[in-house]
C-alpha cells in the first residue's frame, strides 16, 4: 500500500505501515526478538551478502530480516515518517542522537581530513569532536554566527561541513546555503543538526544540506521516554550509512521504533502547540525586567543577526527559549529551584516544560572562556516549552522570578 501521494498530515498516520503485512493489525506490531529464522539456507546466504556488502551486485538492502543489531521492522515506518517529514528519499533510525552524529562522522572523516563546524554546538557534539574526532588526527576547525563565507578557511582536506543550526543553546542561526556551497567547493557533505526545529520548523534538504540530523530523543520522540537518533538523506547516502550502521551497531531497538514511529503520528500537533506557547512565553519574559535577554525565533526583527536567515530558512520559531537573568548562577539556581509545573531537567523536546542551566550542566565540558565566547553566560537559562496551558506556564515563570 503506497500512500506517498497523500499530504504529510495524512501519510505521518498511516505511512510506513501496511496491515496487510501484519495480519490486518491496525497498528505496527512490535517484533521484540533479537532474531530471525530464514524460510531457507539460500536465503540466509542471500540476506548477508547484502548486509556485508560482500558483492556489487547484491541489492544494497537485504531482502528480509536477520539480527535485530542489524535492522528490524520496526523501524521502518518511523524511517518512513522522517523521510518524508524531511523531503528525503530515505532515512535511519539509531539509538540515540550521538550514535547518528558519530556515525555520520565516522563515515565522513579519516586521519589528515578536516571536519569544518558551527559553534556553539550541543555540548555532547562538542565534546565527540574534541575527545574522539580530533585524536584520529582529523583537524577540526570551527566557525561562528557572525563569521561571512569569507572569514571561513577551507581547503581540499574538508571532508565534512556540520551545521547545528539554531545552536543548542543560544538559537544562533547558521545560513545553510552559505554552508552548502562552501561543502560544495570542497567536495563535502554538509550535514545539519536539525533538532531544535524538528522538520516541522526547518527542512534542510531544501537549502542544500546533503544530511539531516536528529536527536529523536526530543520533538521526534516528543514524549521524553525514548532516546534514539535519526538521519535523512538520499537513498545512496542512507545506504552507505545503513553499512556502517551495521557494522557498527548503532541501530535503535526495536521498542525504541515502535514509540517513535508512534509518536510521530502527532509531531506536528505538538510542535505546533509547543510553538505557540513558546511564542506567548517569549514575548512575556521579554518585557520582565528580571529579565535580561530573550532568544527566541519569535522575537527577530528586521535588521538583528539571523533575521534573514530565519525568513528564508525556517518554517516556525519553534518552541526553544533561551533567556538570560540580569546576575548569574545564585539567580538562575533560585529561579530554578522555585519553578512547579516547569521542571528541572536537561532534555527538551517533550510535551512537558523543562528547564536547566547550560553553564554548569549540558556545557559543563566547554571551558568558561568558549562558553563566554559562544554567548554561554553563567546567567542563561535553557526553557524548552511544553504544551500546557500558557497560562499556568506564565504564572510559573512568574513565581520563579519573584525569587530571583
Ligand atoms: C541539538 C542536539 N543534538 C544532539 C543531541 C544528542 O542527542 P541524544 O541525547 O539523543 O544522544 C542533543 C541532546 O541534547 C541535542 O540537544
């Protein structure tokens, strides 16, 4: 049953998923075991020499199922779902946001290459890039918000351009038709972290990125009980990272497929909302005079850094705030600790409000310099909004601020 002609609205419900495969179930039933039995020897032979490549002429993908390390059914229809949320001819799902990253670094960069990145990053990418990718001897070269096409050095050794754009956690925006041509110039790829707008926000595929990459772990996933990854790319790309994917094993489980190909079903009707309530929050916390600093999509206007990128680029402002309290960390730590409904946790994404503090949490690992540098104050605050009453979550902001 194909229903790729149908609106993504329609096809996020029922696409990647055919009954008639699965004994007329309504829903993908969830194939919990580690392993497969082949109806035939030849078969067995067949399947893995598609899976370890062993000849050109074996179909890329193998034919039925073997390892549940290697692949599973149920990660098809949320492979599906994010192919065709990101305008892509294919995708993968991995068991979290850094085994995606790490693959596609691993698949891209050898020893004597250069890895070109936006700064700032999650500070997690940060930290792979610092501790696992710059000992491989790979020189590893960043670049800022405010740098030109023209302040960017490159040369024929970069292998890889990674754009995390907005950046976790100060919503910088990075122009990714600059990035796609500088890749091209090199013969790279350009790969973009697009977690913070999901492909509801933002699609990169359509401004030049060769890869989207997501933290499934947030909007995708969208309910904080998962942690998985996902990639979106054209058909040979998601072929030769399936490859590396099994053989490095970091595919998602096959639970980890089921809820997230569930929870795809309402990504847009919660990022939606999530949305909306961000924008309401923004403006609010923009006008406090607690309150030193707003970052939110929303809030861009004509002629601020970023604003003509966010026109061009991105389809919402999503549902990320950053905002920074006149002071540092005592006041953010009292803000923190008086909140209620607004929970004290690092993930974002969910249906449920969080908030943390980057400077001694998710970007404890950057030094206090680059975190300065990178527009990281002690004062910051990281608010992923949720989808409850905007009300309750203004009259929580403002008890929180009251005991700063
Ligand atoms: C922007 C961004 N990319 C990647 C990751 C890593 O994802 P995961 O935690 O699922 O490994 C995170 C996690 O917070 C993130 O915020």
């Amino acid at each position: 049953m194909s229903h790729s002609h149908y609106k993504p609205d329609t096809q996020s419900i029922t696409g990647g998923h055919d009954p008639a495969e699965h004994q007329g179930s309504l829903k993908p039933p969830i194939y919990e075991t580690s392993t497969f039995v082949f109806e035939t020897a030849e078969d067995a032979k067949s399947y893995f020499k598609s899976v370890y490549a062993l000849d050109e002429s074996a179909p890329k993908e193998a034919a039925g199922y073997i390892y549940s390390r290697l692949d599973s059914p149920n990660l098809k229809p949320a492979e599906h779902r994010l192919a065709m949320w990101e305008g892509a001819e294919d995708a993968l799902i991995f068991n979290s946001g850094m085994s995606a990253i790490s693959t596609v670094m691993l698949e891209f960069l050898r020893p004597g290459d250069t890895l070109l990145y936006s700064a700032p990053l999650y500070g997690g990418t940060e930290t792979l890039i610092k501790k696992v990718v710059a000992p491989l001897n790979v020189e590893t070269r960043s670049f800022g918000p405010a740098d030109t096409a023209d302040d960017i050095a490159v040369d024929e050794r970069v292998a890889l351009v990674y754009v995390e754009t907005p950046s976790n956690p100060t919503n910088d925006l990075f122009d990714l038709e600059i990035a796609a041509s500088i890749a091209k110039g090199c013969g790279a790829p350009l790969a973009v972290d697009n977690t913070f707008l999901s492909p509801i926000g933002q699609q990169p595929l359509a401004h030049g990125a060769d890869i989207s990459i997501h933290s499934a772990t947030k909007y995708l996933g969208g309910h904080s009980d998962l942690t998985a990854g996902a990639v979106a790319a054209s058909a040979d790309l998601i072929d030769s990272l399936r490859h590396l994917r099994y053989r490095i094993g970091t595919t998602a489980s096959p639970q980890t497929g089921w809820l997230l190909a569930r929870s795809m079903e309402t990504l847009r009707l919660r990022v939606d909302r999530q949305t909306e309530n961000a924008t309401k929050l923004a403006a609010y916390l923009d006008e406090h005079p607690k309150v030193a600093e707003v970052r939110h999509l929303s809030l861009l206007n004509p002629g601020d850094p970023g604003f003509d990128i966010y026109k061009r680029q991105c389809l919402s402002p999503g549902a990320m705030i950053s905002f920074a309290l006149e002071g540092g960390e005592p006041e953010v730590f009292r803000f923190l600790n008086e909140m209620d409904i607004i929970q004290l946790s690092v993930s974002l994404g969910g249906t449920e409000s969080l908030a943390s503090h980057p400077w001694s949490t998710t970007h404890s690992t950057v030094s206090p310099d680059d975190k300065r540098a990178l527009g990281i104050g002690p004062g910051l605050v990281r608010f992923s909004v949720g989808i409850e009453d905007s009300g309750d979550l203004t009259n929580d902001l403002e008890k929180a601020l009251t005991a700063v």
